[in-house]
C-alpha cells in the first residue's frame, strides 16, 4: 500500500469517501481502476475491518452487480447462485416465476454474506494502493471553492476535490432527508433450514403485513435460507421472542409447504422499515448508496442500485474532480433511482394489507406468468437497472 500524503496534521487526497461498505469500497476500487492514484483516494470508516468483515448478514446482488464485482477484480467470492424467482401472494390465486433459462444467463443474482464481499472489495483495494482509515470517524465538513475539508476524531484533517457520502445505516437512524416515509413493518432477520429445500430458488410471497422473502443460501448441508419477514412492530417482537419451534411453525404457517418443513434457525434480529431519500448534491460533496436512498428489501434492490451510483460515479469522476461531474451524476442517476424507488415504494405500500388491490395483485401476478415480454422487462430491471 502506498504511502498516504500528509502536511502535519492535515491529509491531502482527490476523492474521500466515507463509509468503506461495499458501495464505498466499489466506488474506491472503480476509481483506481480509471486511473485515480490509489494514494489519492482515501476511504473512512468507523468499524475495523474485522468488524465488517465478520457481519454474517446476507445480501442479495443482482447479476449486474456481478459483473461489477468482476470488472474491479472481486469476482468470485463465495455466493450461491439464484436461478429462479418465484413470486406468489399469500391467500390468493396467481403467482410468477422468472428463470434465468429465459435471459440465457449463469444466473438472475448471488446471494453472499456482507462479510465476504467487503473482504473481496478489501483485498481489491489494498492491491490498487488506495488509504483506509479505520476505524475512525468524520467529526465535521466544511466546503469551500475548491474542495472540502473533514475534521476527523482523532484530531487530524482531510483536505479532498470532492467527498462522497457512502455510509447510510438502517432507516430508524438516519435524519435530514428531503423524503421520508415510514411503513410501519419491522424486518425480522435470520438463516432457516428447510427439509425439501429446491435448489437455486428464491421466493417472495407477499403477506397481509409484508413480503416475506427466502433467498438460497448454502449451509454446511446445502438446506440452507436468508429470511427477510416483514410484519407489524409488535409482531417482529412476537417473533423475537418465540422460541425456535414456535417461531418455524409460525414461519410455516406463512410461508406454506413447498419447502416442506422448516427445522432450524439462527439468532433473530430486527430493524424497522422506511423510505429515506435525498438526491441532492453540492458542489463538492455527493451521497450514493444507502447514505442517498434507504429502501424498503422486496426485491432486494437497495444494493444493487447503490452499486450502479458507485458506477456511475467513478466514470464522471475519474474525468474531472469538479463540480460539473456532480452535476451530471445526479442527472445521469435521476431516472434508475427514482424509478427503482417509486418501485419498491409501491410494492411495500399496496401489497401490505387487505382490499381490492390485493385481488388485483393476485392478477397481475397470473398476466405475469404468462406475458414473457414484460415477465423479462421486469427481471432485466432486477438485474442491471434502468438503462
């Protein structure tokens, strides 16, 4: 790794980029690979890599996203391949099923432990020589002419062109954003093992009180699933507090039989659910990711869309470190987010409780089945966005 520059107590770089996730590490790694000195991008984090690397969560990532990972040199890592997406309504007739058979492709997505792809990212950019500071945290930015300057905790500064906002956290802490909406569902968390697992499948079933989504995910004995259920606040603490057998049997009783019985699972954790959204940009600082967009998981979308900021970013910026550049993210970004947002926001708005539109959903999902044209508009904007 090459040597950070540094006039006393004060950091000289182009690009700081806090938050060292995987969309801040992406953006880092696309940057160097354009022809940014890695000395001249600096990433600041909170947690040490041990931390982010040891996060069990799981993440989906589209197929877009792969060929992302791939392009900066992350690629493989170790993810369990999603061949089909199977889509059905809780109660009702009509259901979906995408294929990959249908887009002639490896697969629709991966789903990969958060651990494991920051590790890839990580290794990715200690090659490409660009500065990590961790864990430390970003005190105060102040903005002038031409850059900024960011006061860190542990008494330095950093002098940067532009800095980039990548660290947004979950939606109960964030604040200050042009548009918010909670939805009043927590998402409870967890790995659940199932006796008739069907290989390579994922599924979202939608619920009277959220989707509930079980995306494949190898274990130790291949039968493994990343839960993402979302209810009610007061059911998510009905959930957590269940033991093991009542919690698979209430599981089971949402989910239904096609994966036969579900026999085991991890710790349970929870986090509530909203829409958070801020697309603005200054002149020398811009958010992407989750720090830009929090959304609601349906369709798992939030970061493989913060993915594509980090793309776009790292071709404007790796032209010019100048206002202009920022501009034209927003711009060039405006489309993919909003529609990706107004998306989501729908699903988790109308297909969460009872009424007409249910009926209708179930509908929508029989047309869907048998309309091949729009069943793969639909999964090419799942896979690589509005493009």
């Amino acid at each position: 790794m090459s040597d950070i520059e540094t006039t006393g107590e004060s950091i000289d770089a182009d690009v700081a980029i806090c938050g060292a996730g995987p969309v801040g590490m992406a953006l880092a790694a696309l940057l160097a690979r354009r022809g940014v000195a890695g000395n001249r991008i600096v990433l600041i984090d909170g947690k040490s890599l041990g931390q982010a690397i040891s996060d069990p969560r799981s993440i989906a990532l589209a197929w877009g996203s792969r060929l992302l990972l791939e392009e900066v040199g992350a690629w493989p890592l170790p993810a369990t391949a999603i061949h089909q997406i199977h889509v059905s309504r809780r109660g009702h007739l009509g259901r979906s099923l995408m294929d990959r058979d249908e887009h002639d492709l490896d697969a629709l997505g991966y789903v990969a432990r958060y651990g494991d792809v920051v590790d890839a990212l990580a290794r990715v950019c200690e090659r490409a020589g660009v500065q990590v500071l961790r864990p430390l945290r970003v005190s105060g930015i102040d903005e002038h002419a031409d850059g900024v300057q960011l006061r860190l905790d542990d008494g330095r500064t950093l002098q940067a062109k532009v800095a980039v906002q990548a660290e947004g956290g979950v939606f109960g802490e964030q604040t200050d954003k042009t548009t918010t909406r909670d939805y009043g569902q927590t998402a409870v968390i967890a790995r659940v093992a199932a006796d008739a697992p069907i290989a390579h499948r994922a599924f979202e079933r939608f619920t009277d009180e959220g989707p509930l989504a079980l995306l494949p995910q190898d274990g130790a004995d291949g039968h493994q699933y990343a839960l993402v259920w979302c209810v009610r606040p007061e059911r998510a603490q009905h959930l957590l507090d269940l033991g093991e057998s009542e919690f698979l049997r209430e599981l089971g009783e949402a989910f239904g039989e096609r994966l036969g019985r579900f026999t085991r699972t991890s710790a349970r954790v929870a986090f509530p659910l909203g829409l958070n959204a801020d697309p603005r940009a200054t002149a020398r600082t811009v958010a992407i990711g989750n720090a830009a967009q929090t959304l609601h998981p349906v369709a798992g979308q939030g970061l493989n869309l913060g993915l594509r900021d980090a793309a776009v970013l790292a071709r404007l910026l790796a032209r010019e470190m100048a206002p202009a550049a920022l501009e034209r993210f927003r711009s060039e970004r405006e489309g993919d987010r909003g529609m990706v947002i107004r998306a989501t926001d729908t699903m988790a708005r109308a297909f969460a409780g009872k009424g007409p539109q249910q009926a209708l959903f179930g509908l929508g999902l029989a047309a869907l089945d048998t309309l091949k044209p729009a069943r793969t508009l639909l999964a090419e904007l799942m896979m690589f966005g509005r493009r």
